[in-house]
C-alpha cells in the first residue's frame, strides 16, 4: 500500500529546534518531489516547502512564513524526507502534512499536484 | 495566507448537488491547473481533482470540476454523508523560485 507517514512531533518551547520525518512506504521516495503543509486548528491548509527529486537538481522553496527558519530536506536511501524547524514560535504550532508530488508536463510549462498525503504529526509550541 | 477564495460552508440534503466555487487572480489560477482536495475528519487529504476537470483512479465520477478564466468550480452530486468534511483548492506557484501550492481558504460541506 502506498502510504506516508509523519512522525517527530511534540511539545516545545519557544525558539527551541525541532525535526520531523515523513517516511514513505510502498513506493520509491527518490521518483518523486515532496511537500510539507500544515493546519492550525480552526484553519485552512497552509503549504510551507517544497522540494524536488535530486534527478531534477533537488532545490527547495518555502513559504514566506517559515523561510529562513525552516529547512527541507530528503534522504532516498532510507525513503524520508525531513523538515528541520529552528527558531519555533507559537504560532508554528499546528498539525504538519507531507505530501507525494506529482509533476504535470505540459507544452511549455508543468505544474506539480499532490496525490498522497500522511495523517500528520502535532506540533505544540509553548512555553 | 491564502490568496484563492471559497465560500466558508455550502450546504445540501442526501442526494442533493452543491458547488464549491475558487475565485483567484491571473497570477494563479487564471496561468495554471488547479486541483481539488477532500479533507474528513481524522483522514489524510485526498485528492479529488487534477488538471481542472480530471479524477484520479477511484474518484467517483459524482465529482467534477470546471475552470474558466480566474475562477475554478468543483461539483458534488448525488450528496451523501460521507462527503462531510473540508474541501480545498489549490494550484501551483510559479512565481517562486523552485515553486510551490497554493490553496484557497477551505469550504466545509455539511449534510443536512
């Protein structure tokens, strides 16, 4: 079954670090760009990173609300990719997503969709 | 912050059709896809819609979406109760510079 889960979540303080790791399962990570999302409560989805397969050069982009302070990245051989949180706040506490990317070619332009996603991992940030 | 707008909630009975309307701008929607995404209680997003209009293997076809100019639609027929949950559009974000989503404000459906 094809699935992704997150995993490292927890309670910490303010300007404390944090990593959280999304591992996939039934699939190759290394075939596909990933991202990471996050929900605080009684909001909408918010995406934060983004990174590309390390066949299409790997580079990375972020939200302006984490850039800066977080940081993505992935490891293909063990199936994960990362997101390193420095510098938390409380308002960076929320329930934390990743997804599977999907590259979408089209004449002269692509885009990417996501098609799996885990069930996330809470993050609380508090003193 | 979002920058695609949705209704907060639209409502129906079982059976019943409801749209979900996604107003965004020439720089989003109005120069990409957009997709669509189903978000219950205690599950993992899912993805309804790609490409404006396509479903995914296994998405029921009482599923639909449209696209025209800066705005985008997704439709859900034949209602049932297991279609409560939060609804969200996204497109991609070429003005980055690697690129990233982004989603409209979410709509939650409720069966009546």
């Amino acid at each position: 079954e094809v699935q992704l889960v997150e995993s490292g979540g927890g309670l910490v303080q303010p300007g404390r670090s944090l990593r959280l790791s999304c591992t996939a399962d039934g699939f190759r990570l290394g075939d596909y760009a990933m991202s990471w999302f996050r929900q605080t409560p009684g909001k909408g989805l918010e995406w934060i990173s983004f990174i590309r397969r390390n066949a299409y050069g790997g580079s990375t982009d972020y939200a302006a609300s984490v850039k800066g302070r977080f940081t993505i990245s992935r490891d293909d051989s063990k199936n994960i990719a990362y997101l390193h949180m420095n510098s938390l706040k409380t308002e960076d506490s929320a329930v934390y997503y990743c997804s599977r990317d999907v590259l979408v070619p089209k004449l002269h332009s692509y885009y990417y969709y996501m098609d799996v996603w885990g069930r996330g991992t809470t993050v609380t940030v508090s003193s | 912050q979002s920058v695609l707008t949705q209704p907060p909630s639209v409502s129906a009975a079982p059976g019943q059709r409801v749209t979900i309307s996604c107003s965004g701008s020439s720089s989003n929607i109005g120069k990409n896809y957009v997709s669509w995404y189903q978000h219950l209680p205690g599950t993992a997003p899912k993805v309804l819609i790609y490409d404006n209009d396509k479903r995914p293997s296994g998405i029921p076809d009482r599923f639909s979406g449209s696209q025209s100019g800066t705005s985008a639609t997704l439709g859900i027929s034949g209602l049932q109760t297991g279609d409560e949950g939060d609804y969200y559009c996204g497109t991609w974000d070429s003005s980055l510079t690697t690129g990233g989503h982004v989603f409209g404000t979410g709509t939650k459906v409720t069966v009546l």
